[in-house]
C-alpha cells in the first residue's frame, strides 16, 4: 500500500514482472512492451500493448508518446529499447507523467502513491515528465540519456541527436 493509502491491484505486479523478464516459453509477439497505469480506487492497469500492437509502428516512443495527454496523470511502465556506445540496451523505464495542465486535486494522488508503485516495478531508470518538451523524442531522450549515464546513440530504431 503507498502512503496515500492507494492500494496497488493484484494483477500489476505480476504483469511488470513479465515485462522486465524474458523467458524462452513467451509466445512471440505476445509480450507487453508498454503498461498504463491509473488510480482509480486502486492502482491499476489502464491500457497494454504488446509486441503485435506495435507491429509497423515507425518508432514505439510515438505510441508512449501519445498516451501522455495534456491535463493528464497516469503510471506508464516502458520495455524501452535503445542503444548506447556499447551496444543495444532493453531496460524498463518508471514513467510518472504528471502534466503541468492538470489539475492538483488529479496531480496529488499520483504523486503520493508514485514511490510504492515505482519501487515495486524495479525499474531501472524513474523518469518524472511534465510538459510537452519533456516528451517530445528528443527530450525524452536526453533525459534517459541523463538517466542512464551514457550517450544514447538510437531509440526505439531511430538516430537521436543528443
């Protein structure tokens, strides 16, 4: 339970921990590649894509990208795929998209409840966004570049300029 009280639905964590670990037995195509999540009177899952989803997306950040709305608050947990000068990288990234536009009383129940919920998704790296630039590819970007410690040289299959 998070410090706000929210509780955490008992189908999440079962579903991040697929996400952060491959097996030989998961069916191609049918792995989550990004999990939305909102508080309604629990933590819970919103929306899923899987790998067959993103089929013939030109770049899956556009898809993470278009779920962060302005006026907005949601979890987002991302199987992010990039690659850094010493080769590819598939980490998952803690989302809390907390926008500028929304309103506090939507803003406080995510910021509360974001350590319990981050903590038990392992994530390797925690991003906290807020505006329209934090999200743009460029920006998102440059802050996973700042997260991981390293130049990010390709995301998600497309040259970044950092």
């Amino acid at each position: 339970m998070a410090a706000s009280g929210v509780k955490v639905a008992t189908n999440v964590l079962p579903l991040i921990n697929s996400m952060r670990v491959k097996r030989n037995t998961d069916i191609p195509g049918q792995r989550v590649r990004i999990m939305t999540l909102c508080i309604n009177t629990e933590i819970e899952v919103d929306e899923l894509y899987k790998e067959d989803d993103l089929v013939g997306k030109e770049c899956v950040y556009e898809v993470v990208q278009g779920l962060m709305k302005e006026e907005d608050c949601k979890y987002i947990v991302y199987d992010c795929h990039y690659e850094v000068e010493d080769g590819p990288k598939e980490e998952l990234i803690f989302i809390m998209w907390s926008s500028d536009g929304a309103c506090m009383r939507k803003k406080l129940p995510y910021a509360a409840s974001k350590s319990c919920i981050m903590k038990a998704s392992a994530a390797k790296h925690e991003l906290e966004l807020h505006t329209l630039e934090d999200i743009t590819f460029q920006g998102f970007a440059e802050t996973l570049e700042g997260k991981a410690r390293t130049k990010v040289k390709c995301l998600e299959g497309r040259m970044c300029h950092c």
